[in-house]
C-alpha cells in the first residue's frame, strides 16, 4: 500500500471536504478524527469515510454548516441539537459539555440528538480520559445489522468506547456491538480481499465472504450483540425521543444520536491512589501465563497507541481502492493529491 505523512493525509481529507461545502471548523474536526483512527490501524474508519461524507452532503443527509448547540441542562444532565452537522463537531461538543458538567457535579451525561456520523468513538472517549475524567461514548444510528435470529438489518452496529485515565497509556475500549464494523467491509472492498466467514451474512441468510455480497452485519456473539445495541439504541435515542430504528422499520425515517458520559475520579478516589490501583491492574493482567502463540498480553486501545506511534514515523498505508475514490473526488473539486512517502 502507498503511505502518507499523517499530516499531509489530514490536509488532504480536510481540502477536500471543504470543496464539498464543510464550515472550516467541521473540515478540520472531521480530518483529525480520520487520520486518528487511521494512525491507530482503524482504516474502517479513516479517510476511506470521506467521499461517502460528501455524498452525505449532496443527499441534503449532512448540514456541512450546521452549528451543534446545547439547547437544554438540568443537574448533571445536558443535551445537544446536532442539526444534522458533521458528527464528530457534534459528539465533541456533548463531550466537552460532559466533562464541564462532571467537574462541578462529579459525573455528566449529555445527548446528542440528530448527528451525523461521528467516526471512531473512541476518539470523543479518549478526549475525557486527557483531561483525568472517565469518558464513556455510544452512538446509535438506523439498521446495518442482523438482530440475533433474524436474517435482515434490524439495529446498528452502535459502537460503545470507555475511557480509563492513568499513569500511563490511558485503558480505551472502542467496539462495534456487531461482530465487525461496517467500515471493515468497505475497507475490504477497497483493498479487493475476502472477508472472514462470520462477519456478515448475504441476502439469503447465509455467510458472506464476497464483501459486495454482504446484505447486513452480524451481531457480535450473537444475542449478546444485538441486546447491547437494543440498549445503547434506547439510551442514545428513545430516552431523547428521537428513535433512529423504529421508524426505519416502519418504513418511516431514521435518525442518528450519540451520548457522552464524563466521570470525575476525585468525586469517587483520591486520584493517585486510582491511578496506582489502574497501573497495578494493568501489571496483574500482563503477568498472567500467555496461551500458545500469544506474544504478550495487552490492554484495550493498546495496540492502537503503539501502531500511532509507529505510523507517525513512516507513514499511514492507504488501500489502493481508496486512494482511486478519494483522486476521482479531487479531480472533481480540483483539489491537489498528497506526495505519497518513499519506501520504507
């Protein structure tokens, strides 16, 4: 695959969304979440998103100018009007008013209604966690996923990211309740490979590995999955009475909604002695006897820190089947490619 300097990939993500219409502001959130997640191996949710971004605006689906406002706040409780935004200034901005709220209140929850979508939660958890808060994030959003039992969308994959603060990486655990995201699969077709039998099923009901024949995701671990969703599905939304699946299968419109929960540890620990609890934690764990073949034993969002690292220094690999969407929608706005990295 051809690599990109992160910066150079972040500048062209955000030129490009500008010729679509995105307010400065929203081009350069939506940038910076992409190359994170591409920086942390996270290529479902990189900058393969953009051109679908920008035909979420041609559709009249995302407000590229839209403000995010808080619109009401009681006690420990906020919510946000999105206004069809670009997602992630809209979830940044149910954060931020989170984790204000829980340093007066020790705990803050704030919804987020009518967002677009917000890329890799993990990146609005992860923003709580930087600060010393707890940060925990779901998104709920209209049918991609089979309910356990049945053969068609029936929930989203609505991801769910926790936030630990700590001495060292902070813990950030960023999944999909289903059994991969849909982002893999469009990575998958981009990249021209397989994908693994389990992941989704086609319009028969039966497992796909053709990624263009994969008509719904799988739940992950089967009643498990789709029950987390089915809850992250009433937080997110029916709890703010804005429903993303009901209507959808009422043959009615959807809606996508996000929430943003920020915890003060002094409000419940002296934080030094959290902090030495976490990093004590962390050591059992990583002592444990490894199972065969297993190198080492790591923590949630591990993995993802040290591939940024990695990325940093000798550039974010991007799949050939992207990089063909993402020149056709420069050439159309007559925006310059990035140079890509020489080899490494």
């Amino acid at each position: 695959m051809t690599r990109f300097r992160p910066q150079d990939l972040k500048d062209y993500a955000a030129a490009l969304l500008l010729a679509v219409g995105y307010a400065p502001d929203h081009a350069e959130r939506t940038a910076d979440i992409l190359v994170w997640a591409n920086s942390r191996g996270a290529d479902s949710h990189g900058v393969l998103r953009v051109p679908r971004y920008g035909e979420m605006v041609e559709q009249g689906l995302i407000d590229p100018k839209a403000v995010p406002s808080v619109v009401s706040q009681e006690g420990a409780v906020a919510a946000v009007e999105a206004a069809r935004a670009p997602g992630p200034s809209g979830m940044v901005v149910a954060m931020d008013t989170a984790v204000e709220i829980a340093s007066r209140m020790g705990i803050g929850w704030c919804s987020a209604r009518n967002i677009t979508h917000a890329g890799a939660v993990g990146y609005f958890a992860l923003r709580a966690a930087e600060r010393g808060y707890v940060g925990i994030v779901m998104t709920a959003s209209g049918p991609l996923m089979a309910y356990h039992g049945s053969r068609v969308a029936g929930l989203s994959t609505n991801p769910l990211s926790i936030a630990v603060p700590g001495r060292g990486l902070p813990l950030l655990l960023d999944m999909s309740t289903s059994t991969v995201a849909l982002g893999k699969i469009m990575h998958a077709k981009d990249a021209g490979i397989p994908i693994p039998e389990g992941w989704a099923i086609d319009a028969a009901g039966a497992p796909a590995t053709d990624p263009a024949q994969v008509s719904t995701l799988t739940p992950l671990g089967g009643p498990k999955g789709s029950g987390l969703s089915l809850m992250i599905e009433v937080l997110a939304s029916v709890l703010v009475s804005n429903p993303a699946i009901s209507g959808v299968l009422s043959g009615g419109k959807g809606a996508m909604n996000g929430a943003a929960l920020a915890i003060r540890v002094e409000a419940f620990a002296d934080p030094d002695v959290f902090a030495t609890q976490i990093a004590e934690l962390v050591s059992s764990l990583k002592a444990l006897p490894k199972a065969p073949a297993t190198d080492q034993i790591l923590m949630p969002g591990e993995r993802g820190f040290r591939l940024a690292e990695e990325r940093q220094a000798y550039g974010i690999p991007i799949a050939q089947g992207t990089l063909n969407r993402l020149a056709a929608m420069a050439e159309k706005f007559a925006v310059a490619a990035p140079k890509a990295m020489p080899p490494p």
